[in-house]
C-alpha cells in the first residue's frame, strides 16, 4: 500500500513522514522536496505469533509513504509529482497547530478552510488533465470514429462535469467500465484521501474534540474520505523513545494510542484492507488484502506459483493457533479448517497453502 502526503506549505508533513517512517531526511538529500519511506505495520497479533514460533525472520507488513513539497494556492502544478499519481490512497495533513514562529501561508489558523483550498488544487489538477485528453480525444474522433474511443470521452465528459461543479471523483459513484477507462489518468480526487489534522501540543489529550472544533468530524461520512488527527511534534519524539517509555508518555499527555498504530488502522479502514499472516519456524509475516479476497487470489499475493498452483489452504484464526500452542495441536479440536480457492480470507485468519506447480 502506498500513501502520497500532500498538504498546504509548513503544516507538518515531513514531521509526520519522519514519525511514520522512521526516515529523517536529510537536507539536499534527493529530489528537492520528494521523499520516500517506509512504515512497518504495527500488529499485536503478528508479535503473538512471533513469540510463539521464535522464527528466523519477523515480516511485518509495510507501507510506502512519499512526502511532497507543499501545494501553494493557485499552483496545482505543485502536484504534479509523478510519484504522487500511482499512489493508493492521498493523507492530506491539515494544520491545527498554533505558533507565531512558524508562519502560515493563509496568515491564520483555518483547517476547514485549509482543506478546501486542498481540495480545490486537487480538482483544478484533474480538469487540467481531463480536459487535455477531451481535447485529444476531441481532435482524433474527428477523424474517425471508434466505439472505444467515445466511451472514454463520455466517461470524462461527466469527470469534468463533476470537477467543475467542484465535485472530487471519489464522490461521483464511478462505475467499474468508468474506472477501466479512467484508471490511465489517476485521477487525484479519485483516490481515497485520510485526511489528517495536526493538532497543538495542548489539544494532544483530545484529539477528537480538536477534530470537531477543527469543522472535520462530519467529513469521514463522504465516500472515501477518513478523518483522524495527531500531534505531530510531540508524537515524534514519543516516537524516537525506547518502546518501554513510550506508553508512559502517551498517558501523560492523554493519548490513547502511538500516532503509527492510529494513522495505520485508519488507513486499513479506509482502503478496506485486512491482513492474514503466515506462520511457522522460518518467517512470521503479515500480508495485507482488500476485504472480501479470495484464498487463492491471497496466494498470489504471496507468490503467482501458489496462485497458479493452489490446491487448498489450511486456515485458522490467529487466537485460536496461540490457544493450541501449534498446527498440530489444532487438528484435533477442529480449529485447523482445509479451505478452497472460493474461500474469502477473514482478518487475523494464519494460513498455510498448499499448492503443486
Ligand atoms: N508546534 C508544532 N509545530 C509543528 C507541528 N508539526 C510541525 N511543526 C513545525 O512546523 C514546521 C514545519 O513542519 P514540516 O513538517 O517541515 O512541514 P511541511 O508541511 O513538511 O512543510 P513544507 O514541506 O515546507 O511544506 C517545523 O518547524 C515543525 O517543527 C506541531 O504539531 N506542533
Ligand atoms: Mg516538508
């Protein structure tokens, strides 16, 4: 999975890239701007079955994060960043934060209004896009006619309809032959977007309530929009402590949760991702799905020879493995279940695959 941070000028994305990943970059490091990290999953469970089969290696799922510059009002060519348009999912960091040493490029505190201005960038990109293809399209069916070719235009006509009336794609209920024909353009409206208010130091302990005071708690009810919050500075160096300290500090300053655990659960949400795990002396890993995956499309996700070879899959939930003590101490209660290709995957679900090539 991977997620582009965008966001107006000095709201606290490369801190919240650096607390996600771990990567503190490095001035004149790279492209100007343009970083790219990657953030281990948390997962309890994971560590579970770690401590049970003291494995060789520990492979927590992982996801890719690239930090952008800043979107300057009016210059939505601050978001053509290549990398930004093969991205899953966009986490649009809002600032909430109050200090009269970093400047704010609106000249105030404003993260409704922040987010607007986001989502307008964010559209003006599409139109720009959209209506360069209609132009193309335009010029080649005058030429000649083609089936194919007038499906896509219809299908932008009514992307560019949408944008202009200031309606992100994610919202206009595109239908699976529309996302065939639009999938090229990677539409940045289109992608599901978290967005993330990054709150003050004093609002830490109620990161809800800074939500709702902010104007964003009702945005999580638009399709493909998450709503959570940090506070950035302060979470980073949570972050940096040893993992003993760290939840003593959270509770100090009232934090229910690390602000990688919160980020990433929300994230999971909101791309309907689940995990299963494979387990066993070698490698305990996690691997991540869409919600409602089939056993053996969850094998290629593994390896393409255990798709295309699948026989079946030994499956049991993860608390029932570390009730047993092991596989083969599951068999005889039951809970070691042999699965088909039709078998749709379930959170927390420990399988092994069996498979002939
Ligand atoms: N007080 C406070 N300062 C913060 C917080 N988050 C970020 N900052 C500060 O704000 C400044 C900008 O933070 P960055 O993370 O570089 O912001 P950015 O969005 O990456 O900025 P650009 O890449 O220049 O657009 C830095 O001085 C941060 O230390 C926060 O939660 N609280
Ligand atoms: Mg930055």
């Amino acid at each position: 999975m991977e997620f582009g941070i965008v966001g107006l000028e000095l709201s606290g994305k490369t801190t919240l890239f650096s607390l996600l990943t771990g990567h503190e970059p490095a001035a004149g490091h790279g492209k100007p701007g343009t970083q790219v990290g990657i953030a281990q999953v948390p997962d309890p469970r994971l560590d579970r079955l770690s401590a049970l089969f003291a494995p060789r290696k520990h492979t927590p799922a992982t996801v890719r994060f690239v930090d952008v510059p800043g979107i300057v009002k009016g210059g939505s060519a601050s978001l053509n960043v290549p990398e930004l348009r093969t991205m899953d999912g966009l986490a649009v960091v809002v600032r909430g934060f109050p200090s009269d040493a970093i400047p704010h490029p609106e000249g105030s505190l404003g993260p409704a209004r922040d987010l607007e201005l986001v989502e307008t960038e964010l559209l003006l990109n599409d139109l720009a896009v959209a209506g360069n293809r209609l132009e193309r399209l335009g010029r080649d069916l005058a030429k000649r006619k083609a089936p194919e070719l007038e499906a896509e235009r219809d299908a932008l006509e009514r992307c560019r309809v949408a944008l202009e009336a200031g309606t992100p794609l994610r919202r206009i209920g595109l239908s699976a032959e529309e996302r065939r024909l639009l999938k090229g353009f990677t539409f940045l409206t289109a992608k599901p977007m978290l967005v993330i208010l990054n709150a003050g130091e004093e609002e830490a302990g109620d990161l809800g309530g800074a939500t709702a005071r902010a104007g964003l708690d009702g945005l999580a009810a638009q399709p493909g929009v998450a709503v959570s919050a940090v506070s950035a500075t302060i979470e980073q160096e949570i972050a940096r402590m040893a993992p003993e300290d760290q939840s003593a500090f959270l509770a100090d300053l009232g934090l229910p949760d690390r602000a990688l655990d919160r980020l990433l659960r929300a994230a999971y949400a909101l791309l309907g991702l689940i995990s299963f795990f494979t387990a066993g002396e070698d490698e305990c890993r996690a691997w991540s799905i869409a919600a409602g995956t089939t056993a053996v499309k969850a094998a290629g996700v593994i390896h393409s020879d255990f798709e295309r070879g699948f026989i079946r899959a030994e499956v049991v939930p993860w608390e029932e493995l570390l009730d047993a003590g092991s596989f083969a101490a599951c068999r005889p209660r039951g809970s070691l279940r042999l699965e088909g290709k039709e078998y749709v995957v379930r959170d927390g679900d420990v399988i092994t695959f069996r498979f002939n090539v």
